[in-house]
C-alpha cells in the first residue's frame, strides 16, 4: 500500500504558491476599450458581478486595453465615453438568476460613431450567467477578426479535496464564479472529459475496500455506468480522438504502468513494460504515439513510445522532476520542478528541438491544452489556497482566478 501512495503522490505533484494575476509583455500596443452597463437588476451583486466578468473575459482575449472602471450608460445613450479609447463595449443585461437571462450588446468604434458589431444573447438557466458573459465576448473576439477564444464557452471538470478519503467532482466556467458539484462521497478523483461535447466524463472511484473503479458519468442524465475496476490506483489519463480508446494508468501488481482499454472489447493492452512507475499517458502525434512520465532515469522525466514499433525516446533533458504532462497535435506541455523548488510549465514539440517557458516562479502544475492548443489551462497552489490559471501562449499572457475553498485536486477542460 506504501508503494501505491508514492505513484498516487507521483501522479499529482500538489505544490503551491500565492494566486495572483500575472500579466507579461505589457508593452504590446492594444486597441483601449471601455464597458459601459446599461442594466437595471434589481439584483444588484448579479449586475456588478456580470460587468466584472465581461471586463474579465475582454482582458484575457488578450486583445484589447481594457479600462478598469465600472461605467454606466444608457444603451442607446451617448458616445463619449469618460476616457479616450478605441472602442465602447457597452451591454444591457435583463432578467434574475432564477431564470431566464438576456444579454444584448454591442461594440462602437468611436473613430466612425459607428456600431461595429451587435447582438442578442440568452441563457436559459440564469445560476450559468457566466457562460453568458463569455459566449458574447467569444463572439466579439470572432467578428472583429480578433483570436479565437471559443475556449471560454468551455467547462472546466475538477476534483476538489473535502477531507481524507474524501473528495468531490465539479464543474464549473474557467473563471470558477460558476460552480456546480456533480461527484461526492468517498474519494473521486481525476475526471476526464469523454469528449469535445462535455455531456459525459470519466473519473476514478475508491470503494470502502479501497478498490479504484473508473466510471463514465452523464451530465444529461446524472447516471453512471463501471468502466473497470483494478487494485492499486487506476485513472483515466487521455481519450482517443475518435472517443473509442482510453488511455490508463493502472498497477495491476503494485506495478504502475500506461495501457490502452477499447471501451468496445473491453480488451487492455499493455503498452510500457519497465519495472518502475509509468504514468500518465497522453496520445500525441494524431494518436500514433503515447508521451508518459516515467522514473527511468531515477526521477520523474517525459518519454515517448511508438505504438507501432514500441520504440522508447526521451523527450526532455534539463530537469529532475518533470511531469503532469498534456498534449494537442505534435506539442506538449510539461511541469517541471526548477532547482528554488518552484514548478513551471514548459512547451515542446514531437517535431523539433523547440524549446518554450510558459511559466515564471510558484508552483505551477496540471498543465491542459484547449481545443485549439492556444491556451492552456493549470492549477497554481498553494499551502492555502489552489487557482486555476490560464496561458494564452501566442499572446505570452496568463491569468489566475482562485478557488475559494478547499483545494483542486486534479482538473480538465
């Protein structure tokens, strides 16, 4: 059992440090934006929330200027804003939580007086109101020709510690303002999206007799249906892209290593065999290869096998603790300990000997790329407090938002 709480420990690489917002490469010159409220809630903590969130959402398209100041005008109402800029994003938000939500809005150029782009929104379950936020500035971004940032409408899945033995399933918007606890009861770890749609994932289960049971989990329905059972530890690591294969981690002997289960046979095919720990697997290289985290050298280190020839290559060399590993077509980011204990997250390709920081000081972690391989998501903790963090690679931008309680054991997107 000793030895299955170290791989466990191996697998997660819990580290912290202070959840703040990091902003770099400043000195990029930005189109400057001011949002303007047109709305009149009654619920006032919804509408001062909601304008922090569309000013939040235009911030981390890492595309605009964005004034900081809360600013109210009519929706139809003049265009002079209070400060000079480019653009007024301005909204008027209507309807309660309880409920329906609408959303109109619009953006002014305020070179030509003229509107730029306009449109209408709504949410059927207003507790979500978050989503809607980012649906219009993903929209936004989109029709000014802008980075796509689709990656917002997202839901993020994460594992959240509640006590020993003890932790729960959430999902929630990038931001964390919206949350909503699917999982609970005994200790449920490492939820795995099944696909691109987000209606169903898989996460690991321990029973009272300590037996980890892989489950798939629909959000449409809220039933779940055994995958498989193993002993030791047993996860979920990555989906083939055609949904029809997983990649496991299991340790059938107290031995972990990387598997492939056909969800259609049920079969399990081993595919690293070295007497140490191999975690961690993700599909790279349109899934002809598997990149796992290995202790082959004696400490945790990135490595690749063809799953054709099963040829092994070493995929980093600096580092004496590499891992938590995530992968989009042939690139791959990493969590890598530096020699001050903090944990950044670095970006690879299969294809070349590229090379690429994402990160600088903490400890950062549980890197995940969206869908576009634009940006990745990570959990930033700390001794008090875990945060999600987002990088927009292209833009060299990153931004956190804290989880207010408990600490986020193992996240997707």
């Amino acid at each position: 059992m000793k030895k299955i709480l170290f791989i466990f420990s191996f697998v997660i690489a819990v580290f912290a440090n202070d959840a703040t917002t990091t902003i770099v490469n400043q000195g990029i010159s930005l189109p400057k934006v001011v949002v303007e409220d047109a709305s009149n809630l009654a619920d006032i903590a919804l509408q001062n929330q909601f304008f922090k969130l569309i000013n939040g959402d235009l911030k981390v398209s890492a595309v605009f200027d964005v004034d900081e100041n809360y600013y109210q005008n009519l929706y139809d109402g003049d265009l002079t804003p209070a400060i000079n800029s480019n653009f007024i994003v301005r909204y008027e938000l209507s309807g309660d939580k309880s409920s329906l939500l609408n959303l109109k809005i619009k953006v002014i150029d305020l070179n030509t007086k003229s509107n730029l782009y306009e449109s209408n929104f709504s949410i059927n379950n207003g507790q979500k109101y978050p989503f809607l936020a980012h649906m219009a500035v993903a929209e936004i971004a989109k029709k000014l020709g802008y980075t796509n940032v689709d990656w917002m409408n997202k839901m993020i899945l994460f594992s959240k510690y509640i006590s020993s033995g003890e932790s729960e399933i959430y999902v929630s918007d990038y931001t964390l303002t919206y949350q909503k606890k699917i999982i609970s009861g005994g200790l449920n770890i490492f939820p795995k999206w099944t696909n691109s749609i987000q209606d169903e994932f898989y996460y690991t289960h321990y029973t009272k007799d300590k037996i980890p049971t892989i489950f798939k989990y629909d959000l449409t329905d809220g039933k779940k249906n055994k995958i498989i059972s193993g002993s030791g530890m047993l996860v979920v690591s990555d989906v083939s892209l055609d949904g029809t294969k997983l990649l496991i981690t299991d340790a059938p002997n107290d031995q972990a290593d990387i598997f492939i289960l056909d969800l259609s046979t049920k079969q399990k095919t081993k595919i690293t065999n070295y007497p140490g720990i191999d975690v961690n697997g993700n599909f790279v290289d349109n899934d002809s290869k598997v990149v796992f985290v290995s202790d082959r050298l004696g400490y945790p280190n990135i490595f690749s096998t063809d799953l054709k020839s099963s040829s092994v290559e070493q995929m980093v060399f600096h580092g004496k603790n590499n891992n938590s590993i995530t992968t989009n077509k042939n690139y791959i980011a990493y969590s890598s300990r530096e020699e001050n204990k903090d944990f950044n997250i670095y970006l690879i390709s299969t294809k070349t000997d590229y090379i690429r920081q994402l990160t600088a000081g903490g400890k950062n972690l549980y890197p995940r790329f969206s869908n576009d391989g634009g940006s990745i998501l990570y959990i930033k903790d700390s001794r008090h407090q875990s945060a999600v963090g987002i990088i927009r690679i292209n833009e060299n931008r990153s931004f956190q938002f804290p989880l207010k309680v408990g600490k986020i054991q193992s996240i997707d997107w």
